[in-house]
C-alpha cells in the first residue's frame, strides 16, 4: 500500500498530485474533481450497478491513482482515446480495491486490481478514476 500523498492547491478548485496530475474544476454534479474522486474512497451500497472502491480509505486514494499514471508512462501504457478524454486500464499487480454497490454486494464484492483512469486528452486533468 502506499504511503499518503498530499495533494497541493494551486488555484480555485484546482489540486496538483506529486506525480503531476491536474484536479480542476467540477463535475456534471458541481462536485470539485477531488471530491468526485473521492466518492471511490468507500462504498455507497445502495448505488445502483457496479462501483469501484479504493482500499485505505481516502489517504490512499491519490497515491494509488498518482502509482498507476507512473505504472503506465514507465510500460506504454496506450489509452482509448474518445475526442477530449484519453482512458486508461493500468494493470496494478496487486488488489487496490473491490467491487462495491449493488452489484459488488451481489458478487461477494471482490478484489480489484486495475486502475481506471480518465484524463483530459494531450493534458494531465483527471476527470475520474477508480478500481475496477
């Protein structure tokens, strides 16, 4: 498991990670990048469908997402990229989460190992990521 990392703000709603990624502005829900990630950082039982949830809770959640963008510089990772938004699957080589949400309740919430990862195409602003 990582070690926490901190995030450092750079501007209204805009965070800056160790590794460079970009948090900025807010979602469809008026939600700030960091806190729409955070939504991963436990489980909403209730929700309907599949949702990834990070292990370590929310101290994690950074250094893991911050791992995986360096895990797919350093292997080439190549992402789906659809007009603004470049997606990434990065094979993590070890549980980083699990299934939660109706679905992963059904499913006995299993371990998940890979790091779905949406950023801003030819930028480094994170849109979304979490376990899947």
């Amino acid at each position: 498991m990582p070690q926490a990392v901190e995030l450092k703000k750079i501007g209204t709603n805009t965070w800056l990670s160790p590794a460079g990624l970009k948090y900025q502005g807010r979602d469809p829900e008026g939600l700030t990048r960091v806190e729409h990630v955070l939504r991963h950082a436990r489980d909403i039982p209730g929700r309907d469908g599949p949702h990834g949830v990070f292990d370590g809770g929310e101290d994690r959640v950074f250094a893991v997402i911050d791992e995986g963008w360096r895990l797919a510089q350093e292997k080439r990772i190549r992402p789906d990229v659809e007009r603004d938004r470049s997606v990434y699957l990065i094979p993590m080589g070890r549980r980083i989460g699990y299934l939660g949400g109706q679905t992963g309740a059904s499913r006995g919430k299993p371990p998940l190992s890979r790091l779905f990862l949406v950023i801003e195409t030819r930028t480094k602003s994170v849109v979304t990521a979490f376990p899947r």
